[in-house]
C-alpha cells in the first residue's frame, strides 16, 4: 500500500517534460530490448503518435548533437524542417519515403537515451512553468515557422554549421514541453544567434571562393 502511494505520489509530482520525455524513453528501451534494434524514422513517429510534433523534433535535435556521417547533419536538419512544417499546416506527421525508411544504429539509440535521462535531469532544474502564454497552443505555428527559418543554415554541408542553432532548437521544444515560454525566449536568443553566426560564415566563405575564382 505504501509502495502504491509512493509510486502515484512520484508519478503526481513529475513536470509536463518529464512525462513527454518518459514516453520517448519508452519508445528507444523497448526497442534496444528487440531482436533488431534499429528504428526507422517512420517507425519512431508511429510509436510517438502523428501528432507529438514537438516531441518528435526534441529527438531529432538531440540525435543532431551526435556526431554522424557526411550529410547526416543536413538530413536531420531537413526532417526537422518538414516535421515544423507539418506543424505549421496543422497536418499530422508524415516524412518523405527517403527519410522515412533511414534506421537509427544501435549506438546512435543508446547515446539518444541517455542525453534525454541527462536533459531531464538537467533541464528540470531550471525550468518550470512560466509565462505559459508564450508557450500556449496559440504559439504552435509562429513557432514551426521559427523553427524553419532555424533550420535553413543548417542544412549548408559545412561541419558545425549546425551546433548552435541545434542548441537553440532543444531548448525550445524541452521548453514548450514544460510549458516554460521564458526558457522558450532564451532557447530563441540562442537559435538566433546560431544563425547570424552561419549566415557569417557562409557569406565569408561564398566571398572568399568568388575573390579565389577570380584569379583563374
């Protein structure tokens, strides 16, 4: 009986993230305990429900911190690009076939469980709900349009064009999760300033390869 009440009492006392990031957890374990431990990226979407638009983003930008082959990063960036467009249009998810059919190695499964155990113990201790307009339901398309702009830069084939504005990406969908919209306003500070830094550095190196061509 005590056990009983201390499970619901823990279960009571979990924050709007935790219980997102649970469910996610869930997913990724059970698979790991399967005869084939790779997931499609389709088959993650069926498991986390068409409509967990921001949960799913929250794991492909914490599979984006791993380091991948060439192109991984602009593929990810582009899932995460039509997965906030679907949020903007208000559709459930549906990712074009050559996305949809990638697999998830194991290792890459089991290093995304655990920067999710990390993100919800780390994330927990800074955020909880405030200002929960800004992170309302009114907020779902401003905020998949944010999130595409974001992902433009990151798509560029250039190693670590990506980082920051991964980093601003996550700390907005762990912050809408918990209904945290003064988190959401920083993890946009961070995403902003990723991007200027890449637009910087695309403009710099589009400069360069023009003043290079022009002495041939």
């Amino acid at each position: 009986m005590t056990l009983s009440k201390g499970r619901i009492a823990g279960s009571m006392n979990r924050t709007p993230l935790d219980r997102h990031l649970f469910r996610i957890s869930n997913v990724l374990a059970r698979n790991l305990a399967g005869d084939e431990p790779r997931l499609t990226f389709a088959e993650l979407i069926e498991e986390l429900g068409t409509q967990s638009h921001m949960v799913v983003i929250l794991f492909f930008c914490a599979l984006n911190m791993l380091p991948g082959p060439p192109g991984f990063g602009g593929t990810i960036a582009i899932t995460i690009f039509v997965l906030a467009l679907t949020m903007v249009l208000g559709q459930p998810i549906r990712l074009p076939r050559f996305i949809g059919e990638r697999r998830v190695p194991r290792r890459m499964l089991q290093r995304t469980l655990k920067r999710l155990k990390n993100f919800s113990r780390q994330f927990g201790r800074v955020s909880r709900p405030r200002l929960e307009f800004a992170a309302a339901e009114a907020s779902t398309k401003p905020l998949g349009i944010i999130i595409m702009l974001m992902c433009l830069p990151m798509v560029v084939p250039i190693p670590f064009m990506n980082a920051i504005p991964n980093v601003g990406l996550t700390i907005m969908c762990l912050s809408r999760l918990n209904h945290d919209g003064a988190l959401m306003g920083a993890g946009f500070v961070v995403g902003v300033i990723g991007v200027i830094i890449d637009l910087a550095v695309i403009i710099t190196l589009v400069t360069l390869a023009m003043n290079a061509g022009s002495f041939f």
